[in-house]
C-alpha cells in the first residue's frame, strides 16, 4: 500500500457558534521526491488527532474545479425517493432532512439506520472524483455516500460511521463541494450517561473542494455530525468515499 503523504498545517481556528476547534498532536512527514511522483495531487494535508481520533484534511480541488464538479454532479446525480430516502427509528420511518444517493461497484450494498441502499453505477464525475482521492491518499474505493443539504437547515444527526461491512483498514475520505458548513466531532463518552466524561468536541469547516479523512479508530470513539446552519443560504454536496467488504454485506435483504 502507498504511504500517505502529510505535511503539517497550521492549527485549525474557527469562529464557530458554540464551539472551539481542537488541534492537537500535530505529526510531520516530509514528502520525498519518489512518492511525490506516486501521487498527481499531493495535498498540504493538516493532521487532527485528539484521543482516539485521527484525521487528515487539505484541499482537493481548486475553485474553479470545485465549481464545474458541483455542476456536473447537480446534473448526473439521482437522489433516492419514497421509502429509500427514508431511516428507520425504532421500527419507524422517518424522512431525512437531506437528500442522499449511492453510487458504486456492481451489487455493492450499504446498511444503515434500517435502511439498505443498493449502489448505481458509477458516473463519469464520480469517477473522477473517486481517481483524485484515490491519488491523493494511495486507498481506493468501491462505493460512495452522497449527502446533499439543500441550505443551513438541511443537516445530519450525531453518528458513527461504523458498519461491519466497512473496510476497518481504509479512511472514510469525505469531499465536500458547496456552501462551506461546520463539522463537529464528539467523543462517545463526552455524550450522555453517568460515566460521561469533560472531553472538548473537535470542529472543522469544511471548505468547497476539501478532502478529510476520517482514519481507524476516528469511528470507532467519535461521532460526527453537521448541524444545522440556518445562515446558510446555498446548497452543499458530500461524498464519503468508502471501502465495502462485500463478504461482510448483509446476505439476507434483497435489494430492488
Ligand atoms: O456531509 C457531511 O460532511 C457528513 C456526511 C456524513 O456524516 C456521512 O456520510 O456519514
């Protein structure tokens, strides 16, 4: 496997809402003349590491790419409808305040929140997308989340990106595209419950054509979440690129 390439960034500072960005533990790489050629975009990546968690993020794309890929996707991208653009909550469903798609390698499925949703086949934006995070990070992936918040009050819920049939080995690569939204991290044991503990929650802006890598164990201990923003006026498109273990894919849902 590739090694993946970082270079310090400055420590993360917003003038958030209600919360302080936490940078912490910053690690250096030096990028060396051979591996600089492995990758056709190598990115000043800023590392974000608190306990249990360990990030990286840096800029994708320029503006101007950002902006014709946004465009692309608004044109190629269907969203799910009916039932499918729905989760399940103690054994009812809800609408989600967002729209959401899947897209991917042949008979990839993903489950989540009682849902299951069956990959379309990659687009030509997508795969372009796909290619440059998979040359920037040396991973590669079979499958993409895309979540698309139409203004500030589209938004989704605290969670953890922790199904079995994710790939443990491979970073959740997030590229986010659109109006610039806040992304906050929180600690499971800084949530509810008896034994919860005084852990600062770590927050991100996440900037039109940046790339975060969500590394093991970030899943693992952290949620995520993008709350809502009702400043915002314009829409936001995310895809979380992942990596599926068909193996691991629940055998008993038959998808349409
Ligand atoms: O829109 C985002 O940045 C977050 C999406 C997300 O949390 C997910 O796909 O699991």
């Amino acid at each position: 496997m590739k090694k993946r390439v970082a270079t310090c960034g400055e420590q993360e500072r917003t003038d958030g809402e209600d919360l302080v960005t936490q940078n912490t533990n910053q690690t250096c790489e030096t990028i060396a003349d051979d591996e600089d050629e492995e990758f056709s975009h190598p990115i000043p990546w800023r590392k974000i590491e608190a306990e249990g968690l360990d990030c990286d993020h840096g800029l994708l794309f320029t503006k101007e790419e950002a902006d014709r890929l946004f465009s692309r996707l608004e044109e190629e991208v269907e969203y799910f409808a009916g039932d499918q653009a729905k989760v399940q909550l103690y054994g009812k469903l809800h609408s989600i305040p967002r729209q959401q798609a899947t897209y991917g390698d042949e008979g990839l499925m993903y489950s989540f929140s009682g849902v299951h949703l069956l990959a379309r086949p990659w687009t030509p934006t997508l795969e372009y997308i796909r290619d440059a995070v998979t040359n920037a990070t040396g991973q590669t992936f079979n499958f993409v989340l895309i979540n698309r918040y139409k203004d500030g009050h589209d938004h989704i819920g605290e969670h953890r990106d922790d199904e079995r049939e994710l790939d443990p080995t491979c970073p959740i690569a997030s590229v986010s595209l659109g109006a610039v939204r806040d992304f906050i991290f929180r600690h499971k044991d800084a949530r509810v419950g008896p034994k919860k503990r005084q852990i600062e929650p770590v927050k991100l802006e996440l900037a039109h054509g940046c790339l975060l890598l969500m590394n093991s164990p970030t899943n693992t201990y952290w949620y995520h979440s993008l709350p809502i923003r009702k400043k915002v006026k314009t829409p936001r498109i995310n895809l979380t690129f992942r990596r599926i273990i068909r193996s691991r894919q629940r055998s008993d849902i038959k998808n349409k």
